[in-house]
C-alpha cells in the first residue's frame, strides 16, 4: 500500500518556484520598457512616476555608498513589486497589492535578552538625518532572482551596541509583527507565525549586516519591510527580515522560521553560495530581475569581506 506523506513545508510547488522562470517573454520585454522610468526614479535617471509608492516622505540622507561594484541599480517598480512577503500574500505581487493596511505608526521595537541596557525605541528616533546611510548592495534570492537595490538606513552594529550587550550574547534573534487583523494572509498557516530570524552576534556586528529603513531616498514601502527591515546582503534575502518589533541577544542558536519549516532545505546560515544547491533547483545561476539572461552566482553574493567569518566551518553543512 502508498502512504502519501504530507511534506513538512505546505507550500505548493506553483507559489515556490521562481516566477521569472516561468514568465513569458513579454514579461521581460515590458519589465525592460520600465527600466528606465524605474532606476530612475528619485535621480536615478530620467524621473517619471512609477505609483502610489512615490508618494513616500524623503529622507535625509548623510553619506552614500556604492557596495554592489557600480552594477545597474534595479527598476524601482521591481522592487516594490516583485517581493516576498507571506504574511501579505505567496505570490510574488501580493505584498505590492496588500501591504497598504499595514499601520507603521506608532511603532516601536523592544530589544531584551542577554544585554545590559534592555528595552525599546521608537522607529522615529532612528530617522535622524546625521545617522541615515544610503548603501547599494546586490540581492540574491534563494529561488534563483536577484536584485541591486538602494537601501537607506544604519549599521545594525550601531544599533546594537546601545543596548550593550554582554558576553553571554552569542547570537542575535529577530521577530516580524504578527498582527492578524492587518495581515490576514497569516491565517492561512502556511508559515508558523510569527517571523523569526537570527544571526550569530558577529554576524550582526559585520560592518555589511544593516538595518534599512527606506528605499530610493524614500521611507520604505510596506511590501519591502517598512518600517524596519534586515539588510544581510552576502546571505539569500529571506535572512532579511521585513517588519521588525523585537530584537533578542540570545546565549543560544534560536530557532528561525525557514529552518524550522524545512531544515533540509534551508540552513541556519543561508550564505549565498553557488556549490551548495537548493534541494529543487540549482544555486549556481541567477536572474536579475527586468534582464532576460541569466549570470554566475558569486560565493558570498560577492562580498568576499564576510568570508573570515566563517574560516574553519564546512560551508556545505553549515549552509
């Protein structure tokens, strides 16, 4: 007799596998019509509205970096609408139609655990100007798209440290709202709520690891994380967690969702590496989104900085 065996990750294959795969050529063809008018956008290029979200209060920015190698920033159409984002919908343009009911004011973020100085802070005393960075980093996602994409923010180090943290925090965990009213798609369980994250602590103190608080010289939209987001650009984008409202310094590894859901798919570590392939589809390849070839994957999504971090470890178990 078969026994069917349900799979541990309840996710049907259709809403996993990597839409710019499956899309047509003309879907390329238009996102290539939309380049322009997108990286542009907020003086990237010739300005011409893209939607609602142009509508978002500039920031003040202090200091700019190019970290993704002078590569093409990526349309900003694509990255408030080709998003992950469960608790809003699997579909890649879900977030984008229903994130507006989400209420990022007031909104505050407690951090405890093992630190000297717990407590919380309210995410408008992170938007002084003299601290906001703008950092262009390359994005690849674990389903095989990628992205390059202007993240305003501040070290997550800097963050940290004003809770002051003691030698028993040897790993830093992260938590997403989980808010039924506002994000109903959480009712369906695809995922076990809430969103859960973490990196070892010197992970999080890595001068790349970054906390973003807007996009384009904008505040952050809603699909993209608003209003405080990960920004890990050497590890696959579902370590970035959207929506932050609590921050724990723990002694221990804590357990994280996609880890959780389905181990043998997804690490602890998730650093982009091109050797180690996803169970159902290979690493080595990816495809920026609005480009219809695909290019290499680089080790470390490359940044090859974050390597001495994982000296001595077998990059292949601890994935």
């Amino acid at each position: 007799m078969l026994i069917k065996v349900a799979h541990p990750f309840p996710i049907k294959p259709s809403e996993i596998t990597p839409e710019v795969v499956h899309a047509d050529r003309r879907r390329f063809l238009r996102q290539a019509g939309l380049a322009t008018a997108g990286a542009a956008l907020f003086g990237y290029g010739p300005a011409k509205s893209v939607g609602a979200e142009a509508e978002l209060a500039p920031l003040n920015v202090a200091r700019k970096s190019e970290m993704a190698g002078g590569e093409t920033v990526t349309p900003y159409a694509d990255i408030t609408h080709y998003n992950n984002y469960y608790e809003f919908g699997t579909a890649k343009e879900d977030p984008s139609r229903n994130a507006g009911r989400l209420r990022t004011r007031p909104w505050s973020v407690v951090v405890d655990g093992e630190c000297e100085a717990p407590g919380h802070i309210d995410i408008d005393d992170l938007l002084k100007p003299q601290a906001l960075e703008e950092r262009i980093y390359r994005h690849r996602c674990v389903e095989a798209w990628s992205m390059v994409a202007p993240w305003v923010g501040l070290p997550l180090a800097d963050f940290l440290k004003r809770f002051r943290p003691t030698s028993k925090a040897k790993y830093v965990a992260f938590e997403t709202l989980y808010d039924r009213q506002q994000m109903p798609e959480t009712a369906r369980g695809v995922l076990d709520w809430p969103y859960r994250e973490g990196l070892r602590i010197d992970e999080a103190m890595h001068p790349l690891a970054f906390l973003s608080v807007g996009l384009y010289g904008r505040v952050l939209p809603n699909q993209d994380g608003a209003p405080l987001r990960l920004t890990l650009p050497w590890k696959y984008g579902f370590k970035s967690i959207k929506s932050i409202v609590r921050v724990r310094f723990m002694e221990r590894q804590p357990e994280v969702t996609w880890n959780k859901m389905a181990p043998d798919e997804y690490g602890f570590y998730s650093n982009v590496n091109p050797a180690v392939d996803h169970p159902r589809w290979s690493q080595a390849q990816e495809r920026r989104l609005g480009e219809l070839f695909k290019r290499k994957t680089l080790m470390f999504n490359g940044y090859p900085e974050v390597a001495s971090l994982y000296t001595g470890m077998d990059l292949r178990r601890f994935f």
